[in-house]
C-alpha cells in the first residue's frame, strides 16, 4: 500500500491499490556501482523482466 511520501507526492494510486515498488541495482566487476529506486500504481503497469535478452524483449513489445 501507499506509504506517507508516495501520497504527499500524488502518485496516481486508487484507493486501496497496490504500489509496485522496482529496486535495480547496477554492479561493475568490484562492487555495486548505482541503485535505481521507482514506484508505480499497481493497476497502471504491466513489469517484464527479460534480463537483457533482446530477442524475449522485442518479442514482448509487440
């Protein structure tokens, strides 16, 4: 569910919906090097996730 921050922010959330939450961490060699945070209305995205296979992903889009 929503927290305080995602509703002082407007994020477009129905009442009782779901927030889906995506965390992406990028790492070098060594160590992480980036993390990537976002948050959507749950009812409002579709999450695919093809690991870097371009053939899954470009069939996905379609």
């Amino acid at each position: 569910m929503p927290i305080p921050i995602e509703v002082a922010l407007h994020l477009p959330v129905a009442a009782g919906m779901p927030v889906l939450h995506n965390v992406l961490t990028g790492y070098t060699a060594d160590r992480p090097l980036r993390i990537s945070a976002a948050a959507f209305a749950a009812d409002k995205v579709r999450l695919v996730s093809a690991h870097g296979d371009i053939e899954t992903i470009t069939r996905l889009r379609k």
